[in-house]
C-alpha cells in the first residue's frame, strides 16, 4: 500500500508517470477507472484548492467522496485521536486525504490506516500534492525542469509548499534561489536534507539583482554541488564578497514562487517586518520578460492583482492543474493498491528508545508531542561521529537535535555524548543496546548510573576565566569598526554563557551593552535569537551588515563553527564575523582559526576539555578541566580510580 505523505515517496520516474496520466486526463475522465471507490477528505484546517481540486478529481475519475465539513463537529471534538479517526475512517473509503495543523500528523494517521493516505498538508511540515501541481505547472510553461532557476520568496520557514518544492527541484537538477522574509529563512532542517540527501549547497548573493523586482534583504543560491566555501572563512573580505557575488552573476530567473506570510503559525503573533512583494515594478523589467510569477494562494498583499493581467502570471493556472494532477495521482495509487512499495536504500539508521521513556523532538508543533498516543517515538541517526555530534531526526517532522546523553541498557551506565564513543555508539546500535536520554535526569530517574572518566585536571580557575574574558572584550572593541554594529553571538550552551560575559564587559567600558543572541546548531526552533532578559516585542536579530562575535568555549575541529558561519551568512549576510573562544585546542579538521582565543591547550581526541561555570549544571565555580575518556569497553578491563569523575558533571 502507498502513502504520499512527502514527495520523497515519489520517486521522479514516478512523479513523471503522473505528469503523463495528467496529460491525458480527458482520458481518464472517459475511463472512469475510481468508478465505485470512496475517497474521504479530513481537513483538520481550512482549505479551498487542495480540498475542491480533490474532490472533483477523485469524482471526474467516476468516484466519490465523503467528508466532513468541519472536523470541529467531528468526534475529534470529543477527544478522538487521529490514530482512531484514521483506522475508523479507512474502514469507509478506499483512500484518505488529510489535511493537519501538527508536523507529522499524516506520517500518524497512515500508521494507523488500513487505506493510502495523502498528506494535503502537515502544519508547517510538507505539502506534497501542491509541489506536483508546481512541477507540473512548471513542466507545461518551460519545457523541462532541469537547469530551471527557480526563487522561492516569503515566508520559507513555515511554509510547507516551499519545504517539498525545494526538495524536489533538488531532485530535478533545478536551482533555487532563497529569498527569505527576515526570520522567516528556510528552516536547518531542510537544508541540512538538501545538502545530506541531494548534494546541494548554499552561497549567499547578493539581492541587488532581484531588488528591482522583490523588496528583500538578501538572497541566497543553492545549486547542486557548489562548493560550500563561504562557510570556512570567518571573515567576509573584499574577495570572497566578489566569489558570492559572481554565484549569481548572469543567472537566469525562470520563475519567481510567491509565498505568503503563514500567520496561523506564528506564536506571537505575525512578524510586522518588511515582506517580499512582487507587483508593478517586476513586470516593467527588461530581465524578466521571461520570468514567470507563481503562487500556491492563497494571497494576501504580497502578490499585486496588476500581475493576474500580465502573461507571466500563471497562479491561477497552476491552481487549475490541481484537478488533473491529482486525478492522476489517484490512478497512480488505485493501480498500486497490493504493491508494497521497496524501501528506499537509507544512509540512515533508525533508533527507537528500548527504555519506557526515550528522546523526544524538540520540535513543539510535532504530533508525537501533540498526540504522543498516536506515535511511537521513532527517530533516524543521522550522524554518529563523523561531524563530531550525535544528531537524532524524528521521523514525523523531520526536525534534527543533537544528543547530549547515552547510555547502555545492559549495564545501566550512562555517559555524556562524546565524539570518542562514536564506535561504541555504533555497536550499541547494532546490538538494540543504545539508550538515549534528553536530560541527566532522565538518564537517573530511569535507573542509570554514570560512568567514569579518567582523572582531571584544573587548566584555568575562575580568576584566569575573567582575565581571559575581559581582554577578549578589550580586544573585540580595539578591533571593531563601530561597536554600535556590534552583535555577540553566543553557541549554545556553554558559548551563549560567555557570550553574555563578554557582552557585560564591554557593557562596562562602553556605558552601552552590545546586542546579544545565541545560535543553536540542531535546535527546532530559530537557529539565531535573542538572549533573555531579550525584550519580547523586540524584533528578530538582523545580523545584515553588522559585526557578529561569535562566541564559543571550545574549539577543537571546527566543525562547529563552520556550521554555526554557515547558519549565519543564510540568515543574513553579515559585514563581518570574527571567532571567540576560550579554548583553543589546536586540532582543526576545518581551516578556521579563532581571532580570540582565551588559552591555547594542544590536546589530543582522547582528552576531553570542558569549560564549566558558575550557574551551568549547577557549577560553583568556573573552572576550565581536562580529563581522558575511558570508553566504556577499556573501562571493563580496567575499573576506573576511586577519584574518577562523574561523566556529565
Ligand atoms: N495551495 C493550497 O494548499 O491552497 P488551499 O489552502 O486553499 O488548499
């Protein structure tokens, strides 16, 4: 049985088999091939196109359709899951199609249905009929989608058309150019899969050449297999400002894909910043004669009406195309019932909790949250070692995090992640003997005990910690060009501690604190905000032209903070980043040297630094230690001494 839950269960010879059926839709309207089949519609949120363009669909095929108007007067209303709804729902009709507010919420309800589902949308998650439509809808206008250069406009961090449209222009060798609302930037998650899955990466460029048609702050380009190099510098000089905007020198927009801004999901309220528009000014430039403007609608102000008169405007065409695509979408899956579909060869591993408790997404719109009885807490490892974390991505949502705790469900010992048990991570994996926790206490109350490390050492007391610091600060105001541009920007956890220090004593010098934020590198969140006490009317942290300090304790690959640059330069090009560290450890896989470190410690992969302080894991003092890792096997051979640390401590 099929689901089409994301677009990645459509494979591109398949989505083409589909545009072929649409082709012939006239056709398929005179077979009549759903004849005496039953879709139903559950629509848990509102919705025009996709729920009329199904339905008329599903009955031009010779089908018909049951629904419920609104499943507030459904038994959803009387607390019903959507695991019960579904198991009920597909015992009526021979296909489902659903429409969420939750991330994952249709991933769920398919688990539990007996019929195919189709996800029409999962709160801010995938759309995947949409993108067939938009493919299709492309297809028809220029001919083929490979080399297309495609920009996606507005809201890219909740809107759910824009996650499976890059996804799958990605996939058909198109390029995408990203031009974001401020904090509204596509989403980590997203483009971690299109650089992991689909070989794609980001350069910033440059948006004076779009800004005749999108008032936007900045753009970036993502194309297959361009090397990611803007994220090893740590500063944005004259020459690599030339490299970023040659990227984008002499491309050729093919269409422009308009979004709205997706209030319904914002917390507090929309962002009143300034939007991306398209109107008047684009159809009057020369460039763009051949630039076709879409949008999946509906619209609120960003798209002029002037453009529903102009022939690049193809919106309520490709709305149109809704009734085809999806006919034949149907017959896809009709003609597919018995078959199983062959699992796709996954880089990934899966990993399901064997204690009662497990990890949980941090994703707070995801349904194993929302409906956790609905759910069973299933995750994908997507990294063990190689970029010195443990990242989980949960299966529903597709949100990453790192894994801070592990722990053996044999010998009921816990550790805190290290890069140095990647391999017996891995065996541990293999054997189902891999616990993973999100707190120490978590690991505690479950019955686990810690193990040991090897004995520490003391590198530097409180004292040497503030002398550090305050010529750190000394240093950064010497250097900067105007401290009023100043932001400091701290790695969470530890980083955005020392950050905050950092910003107090220039604080202290200048009479005026510096703005302060933090980055979280596999958060579900924004990867950038405000640090508390931050005033919460404030608007998001715009790093465009301004002089980032970006502050960690330790560095040690650099892997780190190539991530965190690159998160950066995506969320808003700025004038300039230079490093800060505590620690230096000398041992780089990336070339990025810190322009501040407080002290040098050349240190092996074996010894384990750690910068603990006052108010951190219950700290009462600050003190930086170093101490070896006694993986759990040497320590078998060899118990560890009566004066060992306390791993995570
Ligand atoms: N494009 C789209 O999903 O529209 P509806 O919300 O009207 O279904």
């Amino acid at each position: 049985m099929r689901n089409v839950i994301s677009i990645a269960d459509l494979t591109n010879e398949e989505i083409e088999e589909i545009f072929s059926l649409a082709d012939a839709a006239d056709k398929l309207r005179n077979d009549r091939p759903a004849s005496g089949q039953i879709m139903a519609t559950l629509f848990y949120e509102p919705s025009t196109r996709t729920r009329l363009s199904f339905e008329s669909a599903m009955q031009r095929l010779g089908g018909s359709v049951i629904s419920c108007s609104d499943m507030r007067a459904s038994s959803t209303a009387k607390g019903e899951t959507i695991a019960d709804t579904a198991k009920v729902v597909s015992s009526y009709a021979d296909v489902l199609v659903v429409r969420h507010h939750w991330d994952g919420a249709v991933q769920a309800m398919a688990e539990h249905s007996g019929v195919p589902v189709i996800n029409a949308g999962d709160g801010s998650h995938e759309h995947p009929t949409q993108t067939l439509c938009d493919l299709y809808t492309l297809r028809q206008e220029k001919g083929a989608l490979k080399g297309l250069t495609v920009v996606v406009c507005g809201d890219l961090k909740n809107g759910r058309t824009i996650h499976s449209l890059v996804y799958a222009l990605a996939r058909f060798g198109a390029n995408v150019v990203t031009l974001a609302a401020n904090g509204m930037e596509l989403p980590q998650y997203v483009i971690e899969r299109l650089e992991r899955e689909y070989d794609y990466a980001f350069a910033p460029v440059t948006s004076d050449d779009l800004s005749a048609a999108v008032t936007a702050t900045d753009a970036l380009y993502l194309a297959p297999k361009q090397p990611h190099q803007l994220a090893l510098f740590t500063q944005v000089d004259e020459v690599i400002q030339a490299r970023i905007n040659s990227y984008a020198s002499g491309l050729r927009y093919d269409a422009f894909y308009m979004t709205r801004k997706q209030k319904e999901r914002m917390k507090n309220g929309a962002n009143e910043g300034r939007y991306p528009t398209i109107g008047s000014e684009f159809l009057q430039e020369k460039r763009f004669q051949n630039t076709v403007v879409m949008h999946p609608l509906p619209r609120v102000d960003e798209l002029s009406p002037e453009v529903d008169r102009d022939y690049r405007g193809i919106y309520f065409k490709q709305a149109a195309y809704g009734v085809p695509v999806r006919m034949a979408l149907l017959k896809f899956l009709f003609d597919r019932r018995q078959e199983k579909r062959p699992e796709a060869k996954k880089s990934t591993a899966a990993y399901e909790s064997p204690e009662a408790v497990g990890p949980q997404c941090r994703n707070s719109n995801c349904v194993t949250l929302k409906e956790p009885l609905s759910t069973c807490k299933r995750f994908e490892i997507y990294s063990i070692g190689q970029i010195g974390s443990l990242i989980l991505g949960c299966v529903y949502c597709d949100h990453r995090f790192q894994v801070r705790f592990v722990g053996n469900v044999k010998t009921k010992r816990f550790y805190s992640y290290d890069n140095t048990l990647a391999e017996t991570i891995r065996e541990w994996l293999k054997t189902g003997e891999l616990a993973i926790f999100d707190s120490l206490k978590q690991a505690e109350e479950l019955g686990y005990e810690p193990y040991k490390s090897g004995s520490q050492r003391a590198l530097m007391d409180e004292a040497d910690i503030k002398r550090a610091l305050t010529e750190i600060s000394q240093q950064i105001l010497h250097d900067c060009r105007d401290p009023d541009r100043l932001v400091i920007l701290g790695v969470r956890t530890v980083g955005s501690h020392l950050a905050q220090r950092i910003a107090a004593e220039i604080e202290t010098k200048r009479g005026r604190k510096p703005e302060l934020g933090e980055i979280e590198l596999y958060g579900s969140g924004d990867a950038i905000r405000r640090l508390p006490p931050a005033d919460p009317d404030a608007a998001p942290l715009n790093l465009k032209d301004r002089e980032v300090i970006l502050v960690d304790d330790v560095i040690y690959t650099g892997r780190t903070v190539k991530n965190a640059l690159s998160i950066i330069f995506r969320t808003g090009r700025p004038q300039s980043v230079r490093l800060a560290v505590l620690i230096d450890r000398g041992h780089r896989e990336v070339p990025v040297k810190p322009n501040y470190a407080g002290k040098n410690i050349p240190s092996s992969e074996k010894d384990r630094v750690r910068v603990k302080l006052r108010g951190v894991d219950k700290e009462e003092s600050d003190q930086v230690v170093i101490y070896s890792i006694i993986t759990p096997n040497e320590k078998a051979k060899a118990p560890a001494r009566a004066n060992d640390l306390e791993a995570g401590k």
